[in-house]
C-alpha cells in the first residue's frame, strides 16, 4: 500500500466523519467468560480465543497468557500499525522495523504483600527499531505522530475515566 492508496481508503471515511461527528464514535468491546474450575478468563480477540490466567510471579503456571502482557501486546499492536500508516501516508520507506514495549511491576502490590507497593505497571517503555533511509528530520515527525495517533499510547498517557459494575444473580 502506498501514500495515494491509503488516502484513497480513508478520504470516503473521512468526509463521512466531517459530515456527520457522531458516526465517528464507536464503542469498541471485549468479553470473557470465567473458568469454572480454574483461575482462567477466556476472552475471544479479534482472531483467537485467549486463556488469561495467573502470571507465574503470583502463583500461575505460565501456560495461560498474562493481561499485563496482553496490555503491552495491544500497546505494541497499535502502535506498529501506527508507524507504518503515519509513515505510508509521509511517504517514508520501513525496510524492516521491530516494536516493542516492556514494563515494570511490582507484584507486592497485586498480592497485598506491601501497602506500599503500587498495583499496576509502574513504568511502561515503547522502543522502534526501525530500517529506513529517512533523515532524522522525518524519523523525528514519524515518531511524533505516531505518538498522537496511536489510540493505546494516547490512553495509557491520559487515561479516561473508568468505572466499574457488577451484576450478579440471586
């Protein structure tokens, strides 16, 4: 896909979005269902069925997939996909590129250990390795842009308010 192709795709959605602001929100959802017999979640992705179970640091085996690390693959995810649109639509050749993320947790926090301890990542970094012939100049506007238009980044930045509600039966 080059620059042109990409416009070409998104200029209809676009125009319909200036036309009308409310088409443009969507409210995008995930569901699981709780194991009845283990500490496992399954939740259906886009394509796949993902068990998410126990992290090895608080008592899990490992054969089930961390939502720690689902958050950093969704992060990864989004933000690749984000490099590469920003950098068809500029016009700069990927050759090869690696994303990646890492973070940091303290699991004293999650088990209760310590009061102390925060739950939750503590610090969260995205890396680009990327092979391109572009100056620093674009590299520098690839990334900036990148770093706004990728939807898990903005969130993780400035998170939105989040409630809670449960329902239960009986």
């Amino acid at each position: 896909m080059n620059a042109d192709d990409l416009r070409a795709l998104q200029a209809p959605l676009k125009d319909q979005y200036r036309q009308n602001a409310e088409t443009a929100v969507i409210t995008l959802t995930s569901k699981g269902e709780l194991d009845d017999a283990s500490i496992v979640c399954r939740v259906e992705t886009g394509k796949a069925l993902v068990e998410a179970g126990l992290h090895p640091a608080t008592g899990g085996d490992g054969s089930q997939a961390c939502s720690g690390n689902m958050l950093l693959d969704a992060l990864v995810a989004c933000a690749g996909v984000t490099l590469k649109a920003v950098a068809t639509a500029l016009g700069i050749e990927i050759k090869h590129g690696i994303v990646s993320a890492e973070g940091d947790l303290d699991f004293r926090g999650t088990l209760g250990v310590a009061k102390d301890a925060a739950v939750g990542f503590s610090a969260i970094r995205l890396k680009f390795d990327i092979d391109t012939d572009a100056s620093a100049e674009q590299v520098a506007s690839l990334v900036k842009l990148t770093e706004r238009y990728c939807v898990i980044f903005q969130t993780l930045k400035s998170p939105p308010p989040l409630s809670l509600e449960v329902k239960t039966n009986g």
